[in-house]
C-alpha cells in the first residue's frame, strides 16, 4: 500500500469523525491526542507502523478519557488493531509485539504507582502472543 493511500485512509477516518489532524514534521513514530479538542499530532503513515500509531491516536479520541490509564493505552492498541483489520491491512508479528508491549509499559508503571488488581482482559492480551516478552511483568501477571 503507499503512503498517499494510507494518508487517505487517515484523512477519510478523521473526518467523519469531526477529528483535526497535525502532521508531524519530524520523522518520529509517536502522536499525540487531544481528546477535548478532537485533535491530534501524527506522523505520515509512510509505515504500516505509522499507520498503526495514526489509528491509536484517532481511538483516543473516539475513546475518550478513560482511567485507568494503563486500560486507556490497552484499549487504543486493541482498537488501532481493529481498524487495520476493518481496513485489511497486514499487521507483522514484529509490529504487533511493539504495540503489546506498549501495553505492558503502561501496565508496568501502573504496578509501579501501586496498582494490585489488574483488569483481566489486559493480562489475558499481554500474555496471549507473547507469554514470555512482558517486560518482566511476569512476576506480576
Ligand atoms: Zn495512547
């Protein structure tokens, strides 16, 4: 797929959905999302990993604010795999992995801050694919 499709596709998405897109200037694989403002800073989806991180963005907005924030991040990931389904494009397992374990970054921190009970479906999501890359957090889930 190339870059000018997968910007359409992000273009498309956004807009109806009443969301404001800033490109990013720089080549960073990150975003930003400002769910107020329907809002978001991506980068150009020159990469299916680029795109994915467009489509994490855009589920926060669609999300909303939801705590804790460990849950926000996991339900972001899963929404952003949903869309590349809805939309048929191939995710690497490589890529996958990234992405889960950005869950399992954020859940990590929450254990850091004190968290004791974690939602099921969130260990069930980490340990799924890849039982033995949770970052250590094997002790915990
Ligand atoms: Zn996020």
């Amino acid at each position: 797929m190339k870059t000018k499709e997968r910007i359409k596709i992000i273009e498309e998405l956004c807009e109806r959905n009443n969301i404001k897109i800033e490109w990013r200037k720089s080549e960073v694989n990150s975003g930003i999302a400002y769910i107020k403002d329907r809002k978001i800073i991506i980068p150009k989806p020159k990469s299916s990993s680029k795109l994915i991180t467009c489509f994490h963005e855009i589920s926060h907005i669609l999300l909303g604010n939801i705590k804790p924030s460990y849950f926000e991040e996991y339900l972001a990931v899963k929404k952003s795999f949903e869309f590349m389904k809805e939309y048929k494009i191939p995710i690497s397992r490589k890529i996958k992995k990234k992405e889960i374990e950005y869950v399992a970054y954020s859940l990590q921190q929450a254990i850091h801050r004190g968290l004791k009970i974690i939602i099921p479906e969130v260990k069930h999501f980490i340990k799924k694919d890849f039982p033995d890359t949770a970052l250590g957090l094997h002790r915990y889930i």
